[in-house]
C-alpha cells in the first residue's frame, strides 16, 4: 500500500505545483477524505498509460504484415512516413490533457454538488438555531445541538467547527474557517452576521430567523428564474441535437448527390443544358463529415456551457450535460444521414 501511494505522490509531481495547490483546495471542498496525491497521481498514470498507447498504437498496426513479410521487411519496404509519428505524439499528449481536465470537471461538480447540498440545508440550520436560542441555549450550544444528520455536508462542517472551538480556538475563529471547507458564499455571510450580532449583543434569535427567511425566498427566486428561462434552454438544445444535424446531414447528401451527378454526366454536358455541372466541387463528402462531426462536438460543449450559464450562473457547471448532448447530437447526425440516403435511394 505504501509503494501505491510513493506512486502516485511521484506521479503528481509531474504536474505544476499551483494546480497541485488548487486541487488539494477543491477537494477539501469538496469534502474528500483521499490525499490530493491519489487523485493527481492517479490521473497522471491512467493519462501516461492513454499516452504510451496512442503513440505506440499505430506502430503496431503499421508492423502488422497482411502479406506475411516480417517486421523488419515491412519497414524496409513501406517505410512509415514522420508525420504519422507527429499526429500519434500531438493526439497522446491531447488524450493526457482530457484525462486530466476530466478528473478535474469529477472533483469541481463534487464541489457544486457539496455546496448546494450545504446552501440547501442552511435555513432550516439557521432556524433550529433560533429556536435553541429563544428556549435559552448560549450560541455555541445552540450551534452544536443543530447539527442534525439530515443537513449533511453543513452538519459536518458544524461538527467540526464546534470541536474546534473547545480547544484554543475561539467559537468565532472556528465559525468564519467553514468558509475553508465549503465553498460557499451564502454560508460565509451567514456566519459572518452571525458572529458580528453575537459580538454586538442584539437580537441574534430573531436575525438567524430573517436571515432564513432571505435565504428561502432567494432559492424561490432563482428555481423561479430557472424555470422561466427553461423554454429557451430547451430551444438551445433542439436546434443542438436536431436542427444543426439534420441540416449538416442535408447538405453533404446535396454535395454527394453533385459529385454523383458530375460522374455520370458525358464530357459534351454542357450542349443538352448541364453546363452547371462543369465545376469542380473542391469540397469531397469525406471531409465534410470530418468537418461537421467536429462542428457539432465544438457546438455541444458551447451550448452545454451556455445553459450552464442559464441554470446556475457558471459555464463550468453546464459541461456535465455536454456527452449527453454531444451524443445525441452525434446520433441524429447519422440518422438522419442514413435516413436521407434510404429517402433517395443513394449510399450515405
């Protein structure tokens, strides 16, 4: 065990040290019991292991000899161009890229998903906190006795604030730290008027029950805004997975069905009125499936953003629907590609 974990500590070390950094604070927001090492560490070797298999995947095919000649023959005869070599290294250090920024998209919805769960519970918290108060409880016990296992993440935090603050820690201190293990703004301005109305002697029960009652009308608002703004979200994502498909799908069936035509046409064309066919398209079907399969990929993960950005105010936060988007959007496409070609009985 310990020679797994020397492993992955020498494996993140490959990475820069302020994303080393950073990591290491995003999961501790995110609640995570694991070192930052095992995470990195991991992701560092399971890219490495991607990177060692794209390089060395096409030598392997190349080697591979279908008329029975050795190895060595093979590259004798066809040696392999250094291109292929370039596109092999540029695609294997691209796949190490999306492993890690994927490990990374793990650890930051792990992180949103804590802090909604925390801001969720936060009234009902901050009103639990009034009630023991008001029956005559100091703060700090009317604190402690609210951390209900129903709360979660938020009763964990209070947890250990509390235990702080019974050594020399001070209850403030302990308080305003929640802020280092959620992030989450909404709880460090709730701690904050609670610590100054708790210094300044006034009414503390009857403030943690307005300040419950802000919090709850503002989620109102925001689920409010959400659903209002859903028939856009919902329109983005039609003209996504269907509309842009289908219409790509369209048009390289229109620019196979020229070519087709340019082929059969005879050389004197033009006299019997098909003089519109004389031109060359410069554009093949092939590539123009490359072109579109990149396209809707590209479209996907900036749509997918966008109704991050109408959901929950963060672009970040909208990736989690960009495979589902992108792969719909990807299947329509050849649907419709395979539809149309049966429509007017050509090959797709």
């Amino acid at each position: 065990m310990k020679l797994k974990e020397r492993s992955y500590s020498s494996a993140a070390r490959l990475l820069p040290s302020s994303y080393r950094e950073h990591m290491a604070r995003m999961l501790i927001f995110a609640g995570e019991k694991r070192p930052a090492e095992h995470w990195l560490g991991s992701g560092v070797i399971l890219g490495l292991l991607i990177l060692s298999i794209t390089i060395l995947a096409p030598s392997a095919l190349h080697t591979t000899s279908i008329t029975g000649l050795s190895v060595v023959d093979t590259y004798l005869q066809e040696p392999r161009p250094v291109t292929s070599e370039a596109v092999a290294w540029s695609a294997g250090v691209v796949m190490f890229i999306i492993v890690q920024f994927m490990i990374y998209l793990v650890v930051y919805f792990k992180v949103e998903d804590r802090t909604k769960r925390a801001e969720k519970a936060l009234p009902d918290a901050l009103y639990l906190v009034a009630s023991n108060i008001r029956a005559g409880m100091t703060p700090f016990q009317a604190m402690k006795l609210s951390a209900r296992k129903e709360f979660g993440p938020l009763s964990e935090e209070i947890d250990y604030a509390t235990a702080r603050a019974f050594g020399t820690e001070s209850f403030s201190d302990a308080l305003l730290s929640m802020k280092d293990r959620i992030r989450s703004t909404v709880l460090d301005r709730a701690m904050q008027l609670f610590i100054s109305s708790m210094k300044a002697g006034g009414h503390l029960a009857q403030l943690l029950e307005e300040m419950a009652k802000d919090i709850s009308e503002t989620r109102t608002l925001k689920n409010e805004l959400v659903t209002n703004t859903k028939m856009y979200t919902l329109l983005i994502m039609f003209t996504i997975i269907v509309c842009a498909p289908l219409l790509q799908a369209i048009s390289i069936h229109f620019v196979e069905a020229i070519t087709d035509m340019q082929d059969k046409a005879s050389v004197g064309g033009a006299e019997f009125g098909m003089s519109f066919l004389a031109g060359e398209v410069l554009m093949t079907p092939k590539f123009l499936v490359f072109v579109s399969i990149a396209m809707l990929v590209v479209i996907s993960i900036l749509a997918s953003m966008l109704t991050g950005v109408i959901v929950e105010g963060k672009e970040k936060y909208g990736l989690r629907y960009a495979p589902l988007v992108m792969s719909g959007a990807l299947a329509v496409f050849f649907v419709s590609r395979y539809l149309i070609a049966g429509f007017f009985g050509t090959a797709g």
